[in-house]
C-alpha cells in the first residue's frame, strides 16, 4: 500500500479503506484510519458553500450591558511594561492589609489585567506548535493542504488501460 501525500479525509483514501475490510486486512484499515486528521473539522462534510447572513452585527457594548458584563479584559497590554510585576506587588500589600482580599477581588473585576504579556495574537509558543500533528502544523505555516482529488489526465488514464504490456503477468527468468 503505498499512499503519497499527508492524508486528511477518507475521500484521498477512495477505496483503501473498503478494499482493506473486504480482504480481511485489519492492520491495514487500523492504519489508515490512524493516519487520517484528529480534527473533525478537516473532514469533507465540514467544506460545503457558506451563505451570509444579514444584519448580524451585533455591538460588544450592548451585549455587555444587556447581560451585566464587567469591562473586557484585555488579551495584551498596549505596550510592555517591566514594572508590572512591582506595581501588582505594591498594589496587593497595601489593600490587602487595608481592606482586604474582597477589595482585592473587586479591583481585579473593575480593572482586568491582560492575559498575555506579548501582544501579538498570532503568536503561538514553539512548543505548542511542536507538539500537534503534522496537518496542524502546515495549516499554521499557511501551507495550503489540498483537500479535493487530485486532477488526473483522463486520455492517458484511458491509453493506459488499453495498453497490453501493462496487463500481462511478469515473465520471471531464472538465472
């Protein structure tokens, strides 16, 4: 069994996988249902035409006051500050020992601090990216996977059956 590029769906597989169950090849089939992407949402199902939908912008600051949100928190700070760290220090030792862990709690709601201190939102660690399979890692380089058959030249397709050398059995000589 030979298979040529990364494989992403059953539909790159054509008949493998029936021809594997009918000729009682379990390794065969447990193996290329292994090799195919984790990710459900690879699979042919999930690539159909999209359609818009009207009048769906909806603003942030309406749903926020319409179900009571606190401010949102910010992914990253607008620009990176060493400091931070003894700011949080101060500020954690001098309310709580006046007012406590609730006020504490209170300024955290008020004021969220920013999840992440790199503000690039298409950074991903080199270590996450490592760790996940080899079809994740094209789509995050921008290496287009290609998800439809392949293109086949129909004419020398049809030549290529019609030729006899093709079709005869090997002529083994013994030296």
């Amino acid at each position: 069994m030979q298979i040529d590029d990364l494989l992403i769906t059953e539909s790159q597989l054509k008949s493998k996988l029936n021809n594997s169950i009918h000729e009682n090849r379990r390794g065969d089939f447990a193996l290329l249902l292994a090799m195919l992407s984790h990710n459900v949402l690879d699979f042919s199902q999930f690539h159909l035409p999209k359609t818009e939908i009207d009048n769906f912008v909806i603003e942030e600051k309406v749903l926020r006051k319409q179900f009571g949100a606190g401010p949102k928190q910010p992914l990253a700070p607008d620009e990176f500050d060493m400091l931070v760290g003894q700011f949080n220090a101060s500020l954690i030792s001098e309310e709580g020992e006046v007012n406590g862990m609730a006020s504490l709690k209170l300024y955290q709601y008020l004021n969220p601090e920013p999840l992440a201190i790199r503000n690039d939102d298409k950074y991903i660690p080199l270590n996450i990216i490592d760790n996940c399979e080899l079809a994740v890692r094209r789509r995050i380089k921008n290496e287009q996977t290609q998800l439809t058959a392949p293109l086949i030249d129909a004419a020398a397709f049809y030549e290529s059956l019609n030729n006899d050398a093709i079709h005869q059995p090997l002529n083994l000589v013994a030296v």
